[in-house]
C-alpha cells in the first residue's frame, strides 16, 4: 500500500479548507514576508532575480489544508511581489510590463511544528510572528502529505474560496507523489507515474497556453501531446473576468526520454541524430497543422510584418543594453530584421496561427516505442502572455529547434557544428514531408527569426546561466554575418 493510501486509512480529525479573509491575509503574508524576502530570489523559476525585492502584497490566500492534528498545514499562496523597477539601476527585460506593477507567483508553503529531517531541504524559515509563529515553514511541494491534498483537490473539484478545480475524467486514488527536481520556470509534480501536474509559478490573468492548446489539439485528436486530464485556477480579485491558471494536471509519458538528453547521448557516442530530427521535424509540422484546424488563422499583411520587425528590433536594442558583448553585433542582426521588414512589399500576406512558442529538445519526448511528443506549451516565459496567445509565423517554432540543435553541438566538447547542420537539414526535411512546405524556401524569415532566438538566448544566459553565453554568442556571430 502507498503511504499516501496508508495516510487516509487513518483519518485525521477535518479540517475545512477556507480562503483567508483580506486582512488575515496581510497579517500573515506581512509575517511571511522576511523568510520570503530571502528565499524566493534564490528559487529557479522567480524572474525578477538582480532587482531588489521590496514589499509582498497578498493576492489570494486559501488554507488548504488548516493545521491538522500533527501540526502539518498547506497555504496557498498568490502573492505580488514589489521590486526595484528597471529605472532605478537594473535592466528590464524585453516586452514585460514594468518592473514595478509586481509580478504575481503562486506559492504553496507548508508549516510544520518540527521539520523532519527529509524535509531538510525544503526550509524557507522559522515564523517569528504573526499567525504562524513558532512553526516552520518549508515548500509544500516537497512533502508527499501535502502534494496528496492537491490531487485529492483535483480528484474531487469544485472551488475553495477563489481557486476553482476542474477536470476531464476520472482520477484514481491512493497516487504517490515525486517533485522533479530538473531546473525549469516551473514546479511538476509526478503522481504514481501515471500523471504529472504543472504547477506555474508566475501567473497572469486570461487563458494560459499550457492548458489551451493541449485542450484544443485533444480536441482535434492530435496524439503528439499529452491531453490535459485536470487543472485548477483562480478567479482574478481585481474584478476582470480573466482566469488565473495556476496548474494542468496531464498523462506522464513513463519511459520517455527527452529530446535534448537523447542529442547530448548521440554526440557522447560519435552517433548521428538526423533520424530523429527528421522525425521531430514530422511530429512538428502535425502539430502545427493540427492547431491551425482548430483555431483561428489569420494573415499578416505587410503593415503587420513591419510591426514584427520592428519588435525585434527593440528587443534587440533592450538585450545589447542588458549584455554589452552583444553591441559589435547590432548593426550585422538588424539586418536581418530590415530583411523580414522587406518581404512582403510585394503585397503578399503571410499565414500566422498559435504556435508553440518556446520549442526546443528539450521539449520533446520520445516514448520506448519510438513515438514523439510535444510538451510545454507555456512558451518563453519572460514574454507577456498576451504576445505568448498571439498568431505567429509557424516558422518561428522551426526556429527554435534549429537552434536547439546548435545548443547541444555547441555543449560537446569538441564542437560539432557539421552535426548540428545535419540535424538542422534533417529537420526541415521530415517538416516539409508533413507540412507540404519546407522552412528554407524563405530564408529571410528563417533568419529573422533564428536571430530572434539567439538574441533572447543571450540575455537569458546572461542573466541564469553565465557559463552557458558563449553557445548563443557563437550563433550571434554567425548570424550577424548573414550565415
């Protein structure tokens, strides 16, 4: 018997979840608010990292699990989180919306009376004050009891104050729970290898890709991403009838292996990837043709092209500011966005749908039997949601995964930049057997957009991962010579 069926054979006293009303709320975010201030800069998915943290204001704040008779509770948190704006001495990051509106993250904490040793790991603090002096507080994601509270949420549904939970089917009981602990923007949950539940950290009012076009490709029957099985939000307090998605419980692919992994195994044993790629290419094109039958396309005319050329621009402007190895390069990557500007003079409209928007291997699964899958659908995370849900030129997924091919060649040491152009080839080549068109054919477009990757690749390395700047840096060179 799991612990987590062995835990409900022996029921506790209950215990009514409840939102937390406005002033309770303040009076313990206000408490939690020293322990935060320390802890929440050093997590992998908070976006506001080299900017001042100076105040928390609470969103919504939901027990849902009130303290229990082990002492054991799960607070759910959304809190907005003040920062220094980019204005007084750090750098903002492309198409966000000032620093100092606050970014809003959901926060699931558990307290404790005593921590146990295996929960080491997951300290925030020891509350001095306020509601839960005296107590420790740890990420409740890493307890087993309290991961097993959400499913039973999401087993159940219905709503707890401001979070509403619904789902698409049946769920079984009695699931263990696993945290993932690969680096990503969010927080997955694995249960009984069966399920795994995204928990998105920074949220934003309206419909959040990651659970609108898996919902929307299960509808269309597309079989290269998992269909959502549950989810839960949270109705918006400032009054907009936007939904804040908070989470998508979906099918885990057990066995599968991801895309970026298989590469790297490929290039540390001398072997080609160009089947997979060319596989991968397929598997894209299908997606794609799925999302647009079964959401609205439209056409970018030339006044709409120009616009997107013009974005690109500033961003690149706003990314050489950030990071100054970028300048040398401006004048050679304008460029190629003055080349996308160019296109359609002629009048020509270009096909725009929802694409997947972040696509790379390492968003890619391959199951025992071959199978490829498509996941993450949440795309860049530092752009606004309302850029994320726009139409776009399916090229600029194709994009993605060309440089992601560079990636992982430019991480082998030595460097195999023929590998990386085989792959590149291959993948086009399976996408034109699917697609009917093949994303070489306009190599204006797929310059302008590859550009546009690096130079997003340059100020995320800039800012997370230091060491990691001269793989996109080499691609900047290589662009910027219109290669």
């Amino acid at each position: 018997m799991s612990k987590a069926a062995s835990t409900r054979s022996n029921p506790r006293p209950a215990a009514v979840p409840r939102s937390v009303p406005p002033a309770e709320a303040e009076a313990l975010v206000g408490s939690l608010a020293p322990l935060l201030h320390d802890w929440l800069p050093r997590q992998r998915w908070f976006a506001g990292k080299g900017r001042q943290v100076t105040g928390f204001v609470p969103v919504t704040v939901t027990e849902l699990l009130p303290q229990d008779a082990t002492g054991t509770s799960l607070l759910h948190l959304l809190v907005r989180v003040e920062q220094q704006s980019a204005g007084q001495g750090a750098q903002q990051a492309p198409g966000r919306a000032p620093a100092d509106a606050g970014d809003c993250y959901q926060l699931l904490l558990g307290a404790r009376t005593a921590l146990p040793p295996r929960l080491a790991p997951a300290l925030v603090g020891h509350a001095t004050q306020g509601p839960l002096a005296g107590r420790t507080v740890y990420e409740g994601l890493h307890d087993p009891l309290l991961a097993d509270v959400l499913i039973e949420r999401l087993r159940t549904s219905g709503a707890v104050g401001a979070l509403r939970f619904g789902r698409a089917g049946a769920i079984p009981a009695g699931l263990s729970s696993r945290l993932l602990d690969a680096e990503q923007s969010n927080s997955s949950l694995v249960y009984g290898d069966a399920y795994i539940l995204k928990i998105l950290r920074r949220v934003f009012p309206g419909p959040h890709p990651d659970l609108e076009l898996p919902l929307a490709l299960a509808a269309e029957g597309c079989e290269r991403v998992p269909a959502p099985v549950a989810w839960f939000d949270a109705v918006d307090p400032s009054g907009s009838d936007e939904p804040l998605t908070l989470g998508v419980l979906q099918t885990f692919l057990r066995g599968s292996q991801d895309g970026w992994q298989l590469a790297l195994a490929a290039l540390d044993e001398g072997r080609e990837f160009t089947d997979e790629a060319r596989i991968l290419g397929r598997a894209t094109a299908e997606v794609h043709t799925a999302l647009a039958a079964a959401l609205p396309t439209v056409t970018l005319g030339r006044s709409q092209t120009a616009q997107v050329a013009h974005a690109m621009r500033e961003r690149l402007d706003a990314a050489a500011q950030a990071v100054p190895a970028l300048l040398p390069y401006v004048p050679g990557l304008r460029t190629a966005f003055d080349a996308l500007a160019g296109l359609d003079a002629a009048g020509r409209g270009r096909p725009a749908q929802r694409v997947h928007g972040d696509l790379h291997l390492g968003q890619t699964l391959r199951s025992p039997d071959g199978s490829w899958s498509v996941i993450d659908f949440e795309g860049e995370p530092a752009r606004p949601l309302a850029e994320r849900r726009r139409p776009q030129p399916p090229v600029r997924d194709v994009a993605g995964m060309l440089r992601s091919f560079d990636y992982a060649a430019r991480s082998h040491e030595p460097w195999r930049a023929d590998w990386a152009a085989r792959c590149r080839d291959a993948f086009c080549e399976g996408y034109a057997e699917a697609a009917g068109t093949d994303p070489r054919a306009e190599p204006e477009l797929l310059r302008a957009y590859e550009t546009d990757k690096a130079v997003y690749e340059v100020l995320y390395e800039a800012r997370h991962r230091p060491d990691w700047l001269p793989v996109p840096m080499a691609a900047i060179t290589r662009l910027a010579d219109g290669s």
